[in-house]
C-alpha cells in the first residue's frame, strides 16, 4: 500500500511538473505574431466627363491594361463639327487683326488726301464768292446786292470751311491709323476663339477613356451605343501594385510591431508557399473586430487596423482573398 502511495504521489509530482512547464514553456507567439485577414487593393471607376453616346468598347473583363491605353470612345461627330466651326470663326478674328495691325493703305492714304485737297478747293472758291459779294454790296450801298445773297455766301462759305477741317481731321486719322483700343478688342477676340478651339480640342481628347494607370480591368459596365455620362462609369479597374492583406490585431501586441517589419503572407491557394511583405501601415484609432476577421478573440474586442503590403511579382493574390500573414517578432 506504501509503495502504491508512494508511485501515486511520483506520478501527481511529475503531472505538476508537467504542467507547470506546459504553461510556462516559449510558444511560437513569443517569437512571431499569427494574424488572418484579406487581400485588398485600390479600385478606379472609370466614366467619361460629358454625355454622348458611346461609340466603341475596347477592354474586356479580366484583361490586363497599361497606364495610357484606349479603353473606350465617344462619337466625335458634332464636336469635329463645331471644331471646324471655331477654327473659321478664329480664321475670322485673325484676319480682322491682322488689318488693323497693318494700318492705313497706302491708297487709302491718297483719297483722303485727295478729300483734303477738293474741300480746300471748296472752301477757296465759296470764299472769293463771299468777299465779291461784299465787295460789290460794299460799292453799291447794298443795291446790287440783296442781304439775302450775302447771308448764303456767307454760310456756304462757314459749311465749306468746316468741310475742310473735317477732311483734315480724316486725314489725320488715316496718317494715324487704328486706335490702340480697336487693336487689342480685336486680339481679346481672337484669344476667345483660340480658347474655344483648345477647349473643343480638350474635349476631343477627353473623348477617348484611358486607363490611368497600370491595372486589370475588374467589370465592363457599358456597352457601344449606350448614353454615357459623368455619373454612369464605364470601366472598374483594380490596380495591382501595390496590395496589401487587410488585418487586425490587438491592443496588447500592438506595441511589438511598426511600419517596415518584414512579414510573410501564405494563401490556401499556394500551401507552402510564401510570399514576402512587410508592415505598410497601421492604425492609430482602435474599432470593433469586423465579423469578417478570422480570430479566436471575443468579436466585441477592440483591434486596430494593419496593412501588410505583399511582393506579388507572379499576381496570384486576389482581391478579397483570405491570407495569413506571420510577423516574426523582435525585429
């Protein structure tokens, strides 16, 4: 009975031991953190910023496009036709400048001239008519000659006179040339019709959608012939550099990992494989853990976000795909 006492009370001491050092032993999370989350990446919706029907659908889904590239266009017909329009209202103002810069012709210059030269005969002439008249009234006592007469004499002689000196005043402003002011309206006009063309022009490039970067186009929403418009998008594209695995962790490791530690990503797709990556960026407000989060923690515990950025040269993650990430600790 002593001895089966005895081997009980061996076994209960090493069952203690046993378990004393099960509890205290080094486990794998002293050394690396185990986080589960999701491949995400950034998202474009394409649309075109005017409305008119859609002419050509190039990209299909899945198909890999390059920054620059043709996804789609719009019809061009009625912008091609007021660009011709704009281009001979321009034609227009450019020639109108183009006269008032040069000046006054020089043929131009002769007829006032000439104007000049008949009004100074005009006015001679109604002068020497005048003086006769007055010279002969002057002789006669104003016999010969009735007021009236010298009155009209006198007056054609004043409207002869003014005749000239407005022919003289023409001539200046042919000598002169257009006025400063008439040469910069006609240049204002001219950049409005310029600008009109570049936005024309502008509008006829924005009629062609480009991929704006390097990306995999994710839906084709429209069709050749649809109406498109600023708030109907074409094209979703994914863009696939960079990804990250979207994760959570908790409070109490938050302070054993910072942006730029390395960490590995494996997917269920690619069992013993990993790929490389390192701590892009996390949190700095704490949240609820989302339903979507792979964990053993109460679901009510607050967590702060963490984006694991991943080298994924060979593009096999996906978007919403489940991956594991591990971040080995004391780096």
């Amino acid at each position: 009975m002593n001895r089966k006492l005895v081997g009980i009370a061996i076994v209960a001491a090493a069952a203690s031991a046993a378990g004393i050092w099960y509890w205290n032993r080094p486990i794998a999370s002293d050394k690396a953190l185990l986080l589960f989350g999701n491949v995400d990446l950034r998202q474009v919706a394409l649309a075109f910023p005017a409305s008119e029907r859609v002419a050509r659908v190039l990209a299909e889904e899945g198909q890999k496009v390059k920054a620059g590239e043709v996804l789609a266009q719009l019809d061009t017909r009625a912008l091609h036709l007021r660009l011709t329009e704009a281009e001979a209202l321009a034609g227009v103002q450019r020639q109108a400048l183009a006269r008032l810069k040069a000046g006054t012709r020089p043929e131009e210059l002769a007829q006032s001239r000439a104007r000049t030269a008949a009004a100074q005969a005009d006015a001679d002439l109604a002068r020497q008519q005048l003086e006769r008249i007055q010279a002969v009234q002057q002789d006669s006592n104003g016999r010969a000659v009735s007021q009236q007469d010298a009155d009209t004499a006198r007056a054609h002689a004043r409207a002869t006179q003014a005749a000239l000196e407005q022919a003289r005043q023409g001539q200046e402003l042919a000598l002169h040339g257009p006025r400063r002011e008439d040469i910069a309206q006609a240049q204002a006009q001219l950049d409005a019709a310029n600008a009109a063309i570049a936005l024309l022009k502008h509008q006829l490039d924005e009629s062609s959608l480009k991929a704006p970067v390097n990306a995999v186009v994710r839906a084709r929403l429209m069709e050749a012939g649809d109406m498109a418009s600023p708030q109907r998008p074409v094209y979703t594209l994914a863009i696939t550099d960079p990804k990250w695995v979207r994760t959570y962790v908790r409070e109490a490791d938050l302070g054993r990992i910072k942006p730029g530690i390395a960490a590995s990503i494996t997917i269920d797709s690619l069992p013993g494989k990993t790929l490389a990556g390192e701590v892009g960026y996390i949190s700095s407000v704490a949240e609820f853990t989302p339903k979507t989060v792979q964990t053993e923690e109460l679901r009510t515990a607050l967590v702060y976000e963490v984006r694991v950025l991943a080298e994924d040269k060979a593009d096999v993650l996906r978007m919403g795909m489940p991956a594991t990430v591990r971040i080995a600790l004391g780096q």
